[in-house]
C-alpha cells in the first residue's frame, strides 16, 4: 500500500541536465576575449584550490606525525636534576644539536660561580662584622642550612595509613626547627681577608649584569619570596587555603610565571646566547656588557682561588651549615678554566649549569641516529627485539619548573602523555623545601609520586623513577649523618648508600603497586645525572623501554 503511494522521483534524462554540467558551460554567445579572460579565471581559481589542498594535507600529516611523536614529561620538586636528565637526552641523542647551544651555556656557568663567591663573601663579611662586636652568630641566620637536627625527624607512617590518594597538608606534619645556638672559638681573620672581600668587590655587579641577562631564572625560590596561598603539594591537591580548586590555581599561577612552549622560545626569552659567544642577542639585554663581565671573573680568577682554598673560610662554611649549589665545589675546583677570557664551556660544566625551569618548557629531540647505532653499549641480552628509533624521529620533552608554586601548572600536559620520567633527590632526606621549610624534600618527593601513580587520568602512561644524587647521597652517608635519625622508620639498617637507595627504592616501588588505578611495571634507577656516561647507558634502556610501550600500544608490535 504504502510503495503505491511513493512520489516518482524524476531523473536526469542526460548528461546535459546535470545542472553542475549547466554551471560549467560556458556561455553563449561567448566572444574570444571573454572565453580568455574565463579561462584565465578558472586557472586561477584551480591554481588556488589546489593551493588549499596541499595546505590541508600537509596539516594532516602534520597532525598525523604530532601523535605518533613520543610526548614524555620530566616531574619532581625544584633541583631534583630534571633540567640536567634533558641535557642528557640532547647529549646523548642529538649530540650536534647539542654542540651548537653548548656555548650558549656560558654565562649560566659564570653566575653560578659568583654568586657562590657573593654567597661567601656574605657570610664572612657578617662574620667579622659580629668579630668587632665580640660575639658569636651562631644564633644568626647567615644561611639556610643543608639539614635539620634529629629533632626535625619524620616517618613513614603517614605516608603508609594515607593510601586513599588523599594528598593534603596534613602529610607535611614537620616543622623546620632552626638549628639551636652554640658556642664556637672566634675564628681569627685577618687583613689579608678583608683585603680579599674587596678585591672581589667588582663581582657585585657581574651578578647583579648575569641576573639581568637571564632573566627570571636566576632568581631562586625562597620561602621569603613564595606566597603560600599560591603553593600546591601536587598538581591535583587544592592550594594551602583550601578555597580554591586546582584550575583557579592554574590560572593564579599564569599570571605571575610563565610557561614557555618550545626551546627557541625559551633562549629567546631568558635572552640567552646561540652560536658564538660574541653573538648578542636581539632583546633589550642586548645592550648588557657580557665580554666585560668575562674580563671581570678572569682578572678576579686569583682572589677566588685564594677564597675557596682558605681553610678558615672552609671552617666558616662549615659551622654556619652554608649550602652552596651542588655544583659549586666542582667550578671552583676548575676555576682556572671557567675564570677565563677565552673560556668554551664543557659537557660536564652544561651538565652542572644551574638556571630555575620557570613555568612548562617543551622541547623538540630529534634523533640524529638510529636506535641502533652505539647499541654496542648494550648487554647482548639485552638486544633482543628491542624496536628501533629511526633518525629524524622527534620526541617532545616536556621539563617543569618543580617548586610548590608552579606545579598546578603542570594538570594540563599530563592528557595525552605517553611516559613520565618522575626525579626522586635520594640524598635529601634531611632537607627541607626552599619554598617551604616545615616540609622534608624526600617526603615531598614521596607525596608528589603517590599522587602521579595513583592518577586515573595517566592510567595508560610509562612511568618511570630516577632515584637520583646518588653521588651525593654516597658522601653525605660517609661524612657521619645518619639516616635514621631523619628517616626513623629506617630502624637499625646500616648507615650505607645502598642499603639506604634499597630500602627507598622499596617504598617508592610498594606505593606504586598500591595506588596504580590498574596493575604497571615497576621502572627505578639509581641515578648520578651529573655522570653522563653511565646517564646515557640509562637513557637508552628507558628510550628503548618506552618506545616499546607505545608501540604495543599502537597494536604494532
């Protein structure tokens, strides 16, 4: 009944009805100079289409080739050797590239250096200050120390009944004890020293010149300098307030620091070298004196080299608990090379170069080589069906600025992650946070990466630990401190490195396995990232490691 109803439907008699056919035709009547003038037109509206079309297809292979890039993000808290493990990378992978910026580097190596020296030229110049008055400043707070007094002590158990992913303050129970006042013997300065701090005087201005041309990186964290109210314990926790959710952080955050989208970008904004040293760059710091600044340093190379070998200098430092950068022993050991007019940084100084991540920083690795070459490196057992990184493949890096006051930042970048490589410092057990002191960095540490293993949102990522500054952990071990007058849930395990490193790679390992929305691998390694040597080997397991993943992932292996 109802087929008998159905409307005919009309159809196109010929070719010649198509009424695209009838747009097309030319019209009639149609002269010589108009048919030229038409088919002028339609070149032109051809050559402009096809124009469209390659635009459209290479931006769909563009897109294509963006998600089959490997995205992997650097996590941890601020100096945990996230920006140092990227230094690998480019070293290890794209070692041209790398030549090219190692230059770049110099004048981060040169402000590292004087500002230890003004670190300790502060420190004396209060201490003879307090000599003329006869008395002590042992109750002075020259400098924040390394580490806190058995008192500042913490344990595990709130780390271990919180297993909820409940990741509040109340985790952070310790509050930085200053160390208590003692007497020490007056240490006998001499003119000889006050001679010193004035022919170090002129590097002043080198620091405050350096801290211009840097720009906001130069500047440390503090906790002076650092609003509370703006902090986060991790990328997901509401701030110290509690009023306010992490999006409202997000976008406090982003207005005071911020987020850098590439490594070009980057440069340009701290307003760093590329290329030769004498290359200025275009920014108003061009107009900064750098050569003048490397004439300083050099004509002040002997007066440091007296300050740093002074043994009542190194006694100072050593009652007033002073904590200079971790590679500070290190440019001054090579001071006659760095204080240098000619001075070409090296691998191991870059490696060692200190500047602050602020914001998101992403950078673009492309393999110079395949996965393949220097896998000579590599156990045999350790070759099989392993898939290979061809050259010209790109990998996006993602480095984070790791203090409480950036990491709301880092919630956006964590969706379409494919590998976390999360930076665990080993050796600050008995350290507290810059930005914070009433919280123990090893716990920080702890609290950061119950909150990444336990996150819905990156159920599918790699996710790999560095137990990192194991060199240090190593010598602060030898020198007499004892882990479990910081860590008491240590008990009576021997005060060693490794049986320490063992007994915190368990933790971390067993804080995985409990909050892991879904079963995963467990990834640690004990790392020195300063070592590239032995950083590269790792860096090739962990490339080789992840690439696997994805590919299983991508259902191609």
């Amino acid at each position: 009944m109802l087929s008998s109803l159905r409307m005919p439907v009309p159809r196109l008699s010929n070719e010649g009805d198509d009424p695209l056919s009838i747009f097309m035709k030319p019209p009639p009547y149609e002269t010589d100079e108009e048919r030229t003038d038409r088919l002028r037109r339609e070149a032109e509206e051809k050559r402009v289409s096809d124009q469209i079309d390659e635009y459209i297809k290479a931006e769909r292979a563009a897109m294509k080739k963006k998600r089959s890039d490997i995205k992997l993000l650097l996590l941890g808290q601020s100096e945990s050797g996230k920006s140092t493990t990227l230094k690998n990378f480019q070293l290890t992978f794209a070692p041209k590239a790398w030549r090219e910026e190692r230059t770049s580097w110099r004048a981060v190596i040169q402000f590292n250096l004087v500002r230890s020296v003004n670190t300790i030229l502060d420190v004396l110049s209060k201490e003879m200050l307090s000599a003329l008055g006869g008395g002590s400043t042992a109750h002075l707070n020259i400098a924040q120390s390394s580490s806190r007094p058995p008192s500042g002590s913490w344990s595990m158990d709130a780390l271990d009944a919180n297993l909820d992913g409940n990741f509040s303050s109340d985790d952070e129970q310790e509050v930085y004890q200053p160390i208590p006042a003692s007497t020490f013997p007056p240490l006998k300065f001499t003119s000889s020293h006050s001679l010193l701090k004035l022919r170090l005087a002129p590097l002043r201005s080198v620091e405050c010149d350096l801290k211009t041309f840097l720009g906001a990186g130069s500047t440390e964290v503090t906790a002076s300098t650092s609003d509370i109210s703006q902090m986060v314990a991790t990328p997901f926790d509401i701030d110290y307030r509690g009023s306010a959710p992490p999006s409202a952080s997000l976008t406090r955050r982003r207005t005071n620091e911020f987020a850098v989208r590439s490594h070009a970008a980057w440069k340009r904004s701290l307003g760093m070298h590329t290329g030769s040293s004498k290359t200025r760059p275009s920014s108003p710091k061009a107009g900064l004196d750098l050569d003048g600044a490397t004439e300083v340093i050099a004509g002040c190379k002997d007066d440091i080299k007296m300050l740093w070998h002074d043994p009542l200098i190194q006694e100072l430092l050593k009652r007033r608990g002073v904590k200079l950068g971790d590679s500070a022993a290190y440019y001054f050991h090579h001071v006659d090379r760095i204080a240098n007019r000619k001075y070409e940084p090296s691998d191991d100084d870059v490696l060692r170069a200190r500047l602050r991540t602020l914001g998101v920083q992403e950078h673009k690795l492309v393999f110079e080589h395949s996965a393949d070459e220097g896998r000579s490196r590599l156990p045999t057992t350790d070759l099989d069906l392993l898939p290979s990184a061809d050259a010209g493949s790109t990998w996006c890096i993602y480095d984070v600025g790791g203090s409480r006051t950036s990491r709301a930042a880092w919630l956006p970048f964590f969706d379409d992650a494919h590998a976390i490589l999360f930076l665990a410092p080993i050796n600050c057990f008995d350290e507290q946070l810059a930005e914070d002191p009433r919280v123990n960095r090893l716990q920080d540490s702890m609290i950061l990466w119950k909150s990444i293993v336990s996150s819905k949102l990156l159920t599918g990522c790699s996710i790999v630990l560095f137990l990192n500054k194991y060199d240090l952990l190593v010598k602060k071990l030898q020198s007499g401190v004892q882990a479990r007058d910081f860590v008491t849930n240590y008990g009576d395990r021997e005060n060693d490195a490794a049986v320490f490193a063992k007994y915190m790679r368990g933790k971390f390992k067993t804080l995985l396995k409990d909050l892991s929305p879904k079963p995963r691998p467990f990834y640690g390694f004990l790392t020195s990232v300063i070592d590239q040597q032995n950083t590269g080997l790792t860096l090739s397991y962990l490339r080789d490691g992840i690439l696997r993943e994805h590919l299983k992932k991508a259902e191609i292996v």
